[in-house]
C-alpha cells in the first residue's frame, strides 16, 4: 500500500537526509495493556466541499497493536471497527452525539497467529445482517471472510490474475442488495484502477465483472463505504515526495448502477480533504445514516508507523444532493453465494 513511501523514507536516511524526527518509530517493549488517548482537534474548517466538518481527534497509544490503520467499517449503529497493516484491529465508540473513545486493541486473527503472508490488512466490509466481516491483504488478492461465531475462510479473489505487481484489492465493499465491489491500489492514468463487480460473497461461487474505476488524475483508491441506496463513496489518495510526504486525498460518489463489463466506472468529487483540515493518509470510511436523510462519514488514517504521521479520525456529516436509488441489481443467482 504505502511502500513507496516507506521505501523513500529508508532512502534519505542512509542518504543522511532526514533528520530523527523523520525516522521510523522505534520499536516499543510489546505491550498490550496500554490504552489509547483521544484528543479532539481544534482550527477546523466548517465545510470540506459538500460535507460538513463536525469533529477530528488524533489518536494515540503505545500499545504494540496500535498504528497503521488502513480499513474501517461500521460493525453497527455506535461502533467502528478499525484494521491495521499488522492484521490489528482496533474497536472505536462512536456514539451519536457524544465524544468518542478508542476501546479494544487486538489481533484480527485469534489468539496472535499471525501469518505473515496475510499481515498487510488493507479493507474491510461488513453485512449488519449476519455480523459477517470480510477483509482483503494487498499484494495476495486474498480475501477472508469471518462468520459472528469466529468461523474463518480465506481464498484469493478470482479474477485478479492480470492485477500490477505490488498492488491488490485496497478497497472492498459490501452493497445493501449483496454484490461486492472490489478495487485495487493503482492510480491507473487515462485506463483507471483494476475493479470487480462480485454479484454475491466473493468467496461464493458467483463469477466477477471485470472493469476499471478511475478517479482524478493521479488519485489512487483506498477505501469505500455504502450508502443504503448501493451508491458508493470512495477515498482517493495522492502523495508528493517530500521530507515529509504531502498527502491529499479526496471522496468520490460513484454509482454502481453504472458499471459494465471492460469499461470505466466514475463519480463525482464531493469533499476534499486537504488543509486547513488536517492533512494526513486517509484510508478507511465508513457511513452511518442520519434520521434527517444526512449521513454520517468517518475517515481514518493510517500513519504507516511514521513519527511524522499521525492517526487521524474526522467525522464528517454529508447531505446528499438527491436521493436517486442506484439501478443496478443482482443477479438472480447472486444472493450471498458461500462456499
């Protein structure tokens, strides 16, 4: 996901270019008992394009399962649950109307056994009906999938043989009528990103539609979140060089209605998130809906383990311009195949 970065970085500090504050954080003693600290930021604008801004907290902690978080999703009305580049995850309350509080750090898979080939966790999805969460690990095209009892599956996606080298699925999402679509990490120029279109769980038997999804130039996709009326929002990043990195990232409304087999699926920008809000790698969204038809959007990032970087929540309120309902539907053999 962000080796590039990663790889700079180390670059300049055998160059003798980047100061210690730039280094990579030391090791910690491990340390699993530590809790996280929330601080709510101040200085924020009141509008980030079509969204309101309505809070920010940095989120800190030196608890050994703490940082890089690069998927969120919503596990129900007041809680967000967060995924990490270690295969952590971090569960957030988040209840309407009240302050937030990080809770419970730990290993996404049980007990700490951790493969080291499905580390990099980089997306999640979530049904409300059945608990079921699905998470995808970048460069093995591998999706897992864990039932509300624990039980666990993973297989690599088809359809992902022809996908870059160092890439895989970034973002992956579970739409109200059962489809998935999946997104690789590429910014993709005038072709777009790899995407797939599962007409039902995709480690059922159903097969994918192939299509490409492009955002603005230069932007590469990393996160998406529903709304109930299946349109998608997708977080898009790009990043410059730099001691640090400057990042920017933008939300994408996009409408799975419009997707087709070998073409190019595209949205609309409706918020950048660049300064005077605080600017950082955001990578994971997630959407509540609102009682007044508004919506609720968190984004998370992943401050790859950085000093420079840090872990940023923001909660956003956006109130859509219409309530078209996506067209698309499932197939008729769709319905949450599982194998």
């Amino acid at each position: 996901m962000m080796r590039r970065i990663r790889l700079f970085l180390i670059v300049l500090l055998v160059a003798g270019l980047a100061p210690g504050l730039w280094w990579r954080m030391p090791l910690p003693p491990l340390r699993h008992d530590e809790g996280v600290t929330v601080t709510r930021l101040s200085g924020l604008p009141a509008k980030v394009g079509e969204m309101e801004v309505e809070g920010a907290w940095e989120l800190e902690s030196r608890n050994e399962h703490f940082g890089g978080f690069s998927a969120l999703a919503m596990t129900d009305g007041s809680t967000l649950l967060a995924a990490s580049d270690k295969a952590r995850f971090m569960r957030i309350a988040v209840p309407p109307g009240r302050n937030i509080a990080a809770g419970e750090l730990g290993y996404f898979r049980p007990g700490g056994a951790q493969d080291k080939r499905l580390s990099d966790l980089e997306a999640l999805a979530h049904d409300p009906e059945t608990g079921m969460i699905w998470g995808s690990y970048e460069n093995l095209n591998t999706i897992e999938r864990v039932s509300a009892d624990g039980e666990r599956k993973t297989a690599r996606l088809p359809g992902t043989g022809g996908w870059p080298a160092r890439s895989g699925a970034e973002a992956i999402e579970r739409l109200p009528d059962g489809r998935f679509v999946v997104i690789a990490e590429s910014r993709g120029g005038d072709a777009g990103s790899p995407a797939l279109l599962f007409p039902g769980d995709p480690l059922g038997k159903g097969e994918p539609l192939a299509f490409r999804f492009k955002g603005p130039e230069g932007y590469s996709p990393t996160g998406a979140a529903a709304l109930p009326d299946g349109r998608l929002l997708v977080i898009m990043r790009t990043w410059r060089f730099g001691v640090p990195p400057a990042f920017r990232c933008l939300i994408v409304l996009a409408d799975p209605a419009q997707i087709a087999s070998g073409e190019v699926w595209t949205g609309r920008v409706v918020a950048r998130l660049q300064p005077p809000l605080p600017s950082d790698n955001y990578e994971g969204i997630a959407v509540r809906p609102r009682a007044d038809g508004s919506f609720t959007v968190w984004v998370i990032s992943d401050d790859n383990f950085m000093r420079h970087q840090r872990t940023l929540l923001l909660q956003l309120r956006w109130q859509e311009r219409t309530h078209e309902k996506a067209r698309g539907k499932p197939r008729a053999s769709s319905k949450i195949q599982q194998g």
